[in-house]
C-alpha cells in the first residue's frame, strides 16, 4: 500500500530543520557565500540536535533515523543553502554509512561515534585529478609495510577537505588487477604527509570547502583498513548509490527554495498596474517549477524507501539525482528570469541558488554517468 503521509517522527524532523535553516543558517547567507567563510559554527550546532549522524545507529552515538526523514532534512537546509548540505549530505551518506556497514566494530567505535554525535567532521576522498567519472582508475598506490600500509597520491575535489577530522581515502594495491584491488581506508587529520591543499575558489557552493589532498609516503595502519583489499571500489559505488539521494535532495531544496523565492516576489512585484503573478507568462512558468519539484520528490522518496528496505536501488537513486539536478537548473534559472534585474543581485538569493545548482550535475556522478548507470541497470533487467 502506498502512502503519501509522513510519519510524525518524519514531519518533526522536517520542521526543525525548517526552523533551524530560518533562524541559525540564513541570516549569514550571502556573506559566507560572498567570503567563502565555512560554516564551522552552524555544524557544530546541527552535531548537537543530531543531524550530523541521521541515519547511523543510536549505539555509535547516531539519531537512528529513516533516509526518508534524512532527504527531508537534507531538502528544508538546502532550500536556505545547500553549501551546509553538501557537508551534512557527505558525513551521513558516505562516510557515516560506509563506517556502519563496512567497518568493525573497532572502527565504529573509534571514528563513527564521533563522526555521528556532531564532534569530528568526515570527509570522502574517491576523485582525482585523472580520475573523475573513471573512479576504476585510482592513481594514488597503497603498499603494505610490515603492519602498514603506505599511500601516495592526490586526491581532488574534496568535500570538507580542509575542515574534515576523519578521511575516507581509496587507493590502488595492485594496479594488474585494475578495480578488484582498491582497498579503502581511514585516515586522521593531521597523519604526516596527508595535506590538504589550498581551498579551490568556486562559482557555487562557496561556503563549502573544495580542495586536493596530496598523499606523500602516508603511513596507515594496518587496522584502519576498512573490510578487506579489494572491496574499495565496491564500497565506493555503494556509497555513491546513497550518496546520490542526499545530492537528488539537495538539488530539490535548492529547486524549491528558488520557486518559493519567485512565488513571493511574483506576488509582490507589479508591472501594467497589476502583480506578475497575475500574467499568463508567470503563472506558467511557477505551474512548471512545482510540478517538476513533485516529481522529482516522488523519485528521491522512492530511493530512500528502497534504501531503507533493503531493496538494490543503483537505478533509482541515479533517475532520482538526474532528474532532480536537471530541474533544479531549469528552476533556478528562470527564477533568476522572473525576478527580472533583481534576480542578478545578492540580494534576491536566486543568483546564489542559480550557482548552487549547476554543481549538483557534476558531482557524486555526473548527469553524463547516470544515464549510463541507468541504461546499464535496464538492460540488466531487460535482457533478450
């Protein structure tokens, strides 16, 4: 049977993130997105109502929540701004998740409880600079030492890179076995040789820190090697299916913040002696905007909700990040349209939302990758 009410432990969650984007993440907005300020402060207080550990369980120091109630978070924070969900999408769907279901309860112990109660931030080190979309082709080369292991490498476009207190990194073992030798393993801030680089200035998500990584004879040990050699990029793409539900509904927050945005402004705005909203040309334009946030909701809910049952769910959350990232740049672009001059200033938000959004089809897989991932899966279940 389906059902489309919330739960009430889901629409409490919902209204105080709502609450908390309104009253702790807005009123600094614009000015940590004109200075690249990381919001350090605002994490610290989303760690202490439990929204740094959502879904891991409540014995590694986790809120135990459903993905549903997560994507619902994940999209009330987004709406004021997705530079904040980007890191709270990164420490619950990779590197919370993967610590839970990979890591030995050594593990968990030591680098998720902290990870999950708001103390320490998590940060997911799969890219680099030759190996974006191609995650099988993994330069940074992992040796075994004794009871060590040693990395050397760059890894690129690190989320958190520069603020994060535990990395997941992957890293080849043995480059003649291609993607069935990727290992992955932990790594501390502040181990020797692992540097993060200078923060990359970008166009969106400027509240975000984005950096590389070098990798110079880093000494791992060991007992941080998460499950076993050979399991890294498998872990990895695992990640990334959950992954790319926390990005479907942040771009959905992004799309909805800037269609809520251009509803009040469309109200109060007046041209030929009337408000915008009243022209054809307007009313069009916000009738599309809320049926493609509909549905790219249905396609995130349906994601969590496999995820949540257990069910594989590659293709849907790759349909659900294509679709959702695809009309959160169609959205926010005519939102910039409907505010006319003032859709090209601070002021107004949606110039913010319109750089915000381009983004989400680049990273956690891009909209090129997800076709193939969902094409793939078809022809999977379709075969001759």
């Amino acid at each position: 049977m389906i059902s489309f009410e919330f739960t009430d432990i889901q629409e409490q969650v919902r209204e105080t993130a709502r609450k908390f984007a309104k009253e702790e993440i807005a009123p600094s907005v614009i000015e940590r997105d004109i200075n690249a300020i990381f919001p350090a402060e605002i994490l610290k207080k989303l760690g202490e109502i439990g929204f740094l550990g959502m879904t891991a369980s409540p014995q590694w120091g986790g809120s135990g929540l459903d993905t549903i109630s997560y994507t619902l978070a994940m999209m009330e924070i987004s709406k004021v701004d997705a530079s904040v969900g980007i890191v709270v999408s990164v420490q619950n769907s990779l590197v919370n998740w993967i610590l839970e279901k990979y890591g030995n309860d050594a593990q968990r112990e030591k680098y998720l409880t902290p990870l999950a109660s708001g103390e320490k931030l998590g940060a997911y080190c799969l890219s680099e600079p030759d190996s974006g979309s191609d995650a099988r082709d993994q330069k940074t080369i992992a040796q075994k030492v004794g009871n060590k292991w040693i990395l050397n490498g760059t890894k690129n476009w690190i989320s958190t890179g520069q603020n994060a207190d535990i990395y997941i990194v992957f890293a080849q073992t043995n480059p003649e076995l291609k993607h069935k030798g990727i290992a992955a393993f932990i790594i501390e801030k502040g181990t020797p040789g692992f540097e993060p680089g200078l923060k990359e200035d970008k166009m969106g998500m400027r509240s975000s820190d984005t950096c590389s990584i070098g990798l110079t004879n880093v000494e791992v040990p060991e007992e941080n090697l998460i499950s076993e050699v050979g399991q890294g990029f498998y872990i990895a793409m695992r990640g990334l299916s959950g992954g790319r539900i926390g990005i479907a509904s942040q771009a959905v927050g992004i799309a909805e913040g800037a269609m809520e945005a251009s509803l009040k402004y469309a109200q109060e705005r007046k041209a030929f002696g009337m408000p915008i909203a009243e022209l054809q040309a307007i009313q069009m334009k916000l009738a599309q905007m809320i049926m493609k946030i509909d549905a790219a909701k249905l396609l995130v809910f349906k994601a969590a909700y496999m995820r949540d049952s257990g069910i594989d769910h590659s293709r849907e959350s790759s349909e659900a990040k294509l679709f959702a990232t695809t009309i959160a740049n169609e959205i926010t672009r005519e939102a910039v349209q409907i505010h006319g001059g003032y859709g090209y200033v601070r002021e107004y938000h949606v110039e913010r939302m319109m750089r915000d959004a381009k983004v989400t089809e680049i990273y956690e897989g891009t909209s090129e990758i997800q076709h193939i991932v969902i094409a793939r899966e078809l022809l999977k279940n379709y075969p001759l």
